[in-house]
C-alpha cells in the first residue's frame, strides 16, 4: 500500500517505531556524533537505510511541506527520509508522462533552502540527494548555469555544502559529460576534509568508469603529484593495476 504516511508526524512515528536502540549506538559511532568529530550532536533512532526507504515509499505523495518539517527534525533518519520524499517527487517530477519544469524548480530551490539551512549535514545525506536535487536540475532539460549554483557552495566553509557542489557533478557523468567533475575536482583537490578526499576520489573514479577513461587519465597526469593520498586511491580504483601503481609512485 502506498500513500499512508503522508504526513511528517505519521511517518516520524513509524520510523521511530521502527528504530533499535543498538542499532541507534552503532549508527552514532559509525557517523562520529561525538565532540568534535563531523557529526557531533546528532541524534539517531537506529533505523536501517532500506528500512527508512521503504516507509518512504509507503509516503509516496507526500507534500514538499511535510517533507520538509522532517528535514527540521533533530533525528538523522527523519531527515533522510524528507529528503528521499523530495527526491520521489523531482523525480515524478522528470519523468515523461509526469513531467512538470515548475516543480521540478520548485524542488530545487527548497533543498538548496535546507542545504544552507545546515539540514543536510551528513554525507549519506548529500550522497541520497545532491546528485537530483542539484546535479539533474543543472543538466536540465532546461540546462542552467552551472557557476551560479555550484561556485558558492564548492567554495563554502561547510563540509555538506562543499560535499553537494561535488556530489551534484554525477549526474552529468552519468550522462557522458566529465567536464563538471574534471572542473570542482580540481577546485577541490585542496580540501582538508577527508570526506571530501573520498567524495573527491569517487567522483573521478565515476569519470573513469561512465564517461572518458582518457579524460580521467588526463586529469591525473597533471594532478596526481597534490592529490590526497585517499582521493587518489579512490580514483584510480579502476584502472589497470600497472598504471595505478605508476600514478601512486608520483
């Protein structure tokens, strides 16, 4: 059945129902909730990803209004799950038959809202959204500037909004065009984030493996002797053993 949690509290209820205080431990130590660490302070119920994306599911229909009152929640699966009820609907939203330009904006602009609002503080966060919300409404149909959009939030001092300008290139690899990767991976190839490091590396791995080997190869050749040891590590996941080892030793 789909369609019976349509509101935020109904379904907050049922995924807390669903939450294990074990579970809620380990997801505490495994997103480093403690002082200082990147997660510091947030709050879990202990509720497994495909667990949250079904009861999505069963909100299939659920207002941008609703959704967003849970990315308001201080619990972390609340937020995925508005954030996953926005993306349901952008991506209703994209497809032929439902096709609507004016929601798909409407969309857009709210997860950007939330993203500089700080709701969007986690990296499976970004990871669920960024490359829809952001990435799919850039590459268009109707294309849009990318620079607007991905220049602020690539040269933020917040960690998610850095994560979203990167993470939103993979739509455009997807569809054959390294360009927007090749261009914020460059950009930042500085950050002292090992999360970004990693968002950085599987980017360009993605280069590799979706849309131009040669680009990818390219990119390294110039770049790899500044790379982070993790983000290099990543991006050459793929490639022949021989030729990793070679752009390693530089």
């Amino acid at each position: 059945m789909t369609g019976e949690l349509l509101s935020a509290s109904a379904l907050a209820a049922a995924i807390d129902a669903a939450g294990s205080p074990e579970l809620a431990a380990g997801a505490a130590r495994f997103f480093q909730t403690g002082a200082g660490q990147y997660g510091e302070g947030d709050v879990f119920v202990g509720v497994r990803v495909p667990v949250t994306r079904a009861l999505v599911r069963r909100a299939a229909g659920m207002p941008p209004q609703e959704a967003s009152i849970l990315l308001d929640s201080r619990v972390h699966e609340h937020r995925l799950a508005g954030l996953l009820a926005l993306v349901a609907r952008y991506q209703r939203a994209t497809r032929r038959r439902t096709r609507d330009d004016a929601e798909r904006d409407a969309l857009h602009a709210r997860y950007l809202a939330a993203v500089r609002a700080g709701r969007v503080n986690g990296w499976d966060l970004v990871d669920a959204s960024a490359e829809w919300l952001v990435g799919d409404w850039l590459l268009g149909p109707p294309a849009h500037d990318l620079a607007p959009v991905l220049d602020p939030l690539a040269a933020s001092p917040v960690l998610w909004e850095r994560r979203v300008a990167m993470l939103a290139t993979f739509a455009f690899t997807k569809a054959g065009d390294p360009g927007p990767a090749l261009t914020y991976a460059e950009r930042l190839l500085g950050d002292r984030e090992d999360l970004m490091h990693k968002a950085v590396g599987w980017m360009l791995r993605e280069v590799g493996k979706r849309a131009d080997v040669g680009a990818l190869l390219a990119f390294l050749e110039e770049n790899a002797p500044r790379m982070p040891r993790t983000t290099l590590s990543y991006a050459t996941e793929h490639l022949d053993p021989a030729e990793r080892a070679r752009l390693r030793r530089r």
